[in-house]
C-alpha cells in the first residue's frame, strides 16, 4: 500500500505493510483454505473437489549408463599415466583394465555365470575356483 504525500514543493511516497486484523476466523468456518505470503493471500475453495495427484512419469534417462570399467573381482581400475614424447612433453592418458565379456561355470549354481572381468581374475578363478573368489571378493553368484 503507497501514500503520497505532499510536502511545500517536495512529494514523499510512503510504502507500509497492511495491517492485519486481530480477530481472525478460523480456516474451517470460513470453508476455504487461505494463506498469506508476506501480504499476498492465496486461497481456493475445498469443498467437494478431490485432491489433486501430481502427474508423475517413470524417470528415464536421455543416455543409457555406461559400464564401469573396473574389475568386480579384482578392483581393477584404469591407471593415469604420462604419455612421453621424444621432446619430454608428457600427456595424460587413461591405461584401462583388460575387461573380457566371459561365461564361467559356476559349479554349486549349476549353470554358465556370464560376468565382466578382468583377464587377471579370470586366470585367479581358474587357480583358486570361481565360489572362492566370489566370496573374497563379496559378489552373490545367485544375482548374477
């Protein structure tokens, strides 16, 4: 709410909050639902409308997720490393693990397990056998 006042030659504009009244009516008699944001008053009618739903769709990601590359058995991971130059100019660059797509028979499952891993756990599983590593390294076949 603005005054304008008028002083001589000189006009003052005053701004002032609305006052609000004491005896205020509860939301239940009045039958509507209001609210008040610093002085704006925002209200809609309740009575007979059924709430609202949010309108909500299945979240779906613009790219697919890549694969980590990284060895579930092992914890290998992609090593940063310089690459040098014959001038001694040094580059970064990314050595990735040797990730192999492989069916392994898994024995007390009974059945091919096809998993991701690296070519060094492969040759581990080959050793010490698959149930072994599988539980050193905290990996539940049966999801697999």
């Amino acid at each position: 709410m603005a005054t304008l006042a008028t002083l001589g030659s000189t006009s003052v504009l005053r701004f002032h909050k609305p006052q609000l009244s004491k005896a205020k009516l509860s939301s239940q008699s009045l039958g509507f639902v209001t609210s008040e944001l610093s002085g704006i008053k925002i209200s809609g009618n309740i009575h007979g409308v059924a709430p609202v739903k949010p309108i909500s769709s299945p979240f779906t990601p613009a790219l697919q997720p890549v694969a980590r590359r990284i060895c579930p058995f092992t914890g290998k991971k992609a090593n940063k490393a310089n690459k040098v130059s014959f001038s001694n100019h040094k580059t970064k660059k990314l050595q990735f693990v040797n990730l192999q797509y492989k069916k392994v028979w898994w024995e007390a499952g009974k059945r091919y397990v096809k998993l991701r891993l690296s070519t060094k756990a492969l040759k581990t599983i080959e050793k010490n056998g698959l149930d072994a590593v599988a539980k050193k390294a905290g990996i539940d076949l049966s999801k697999e």
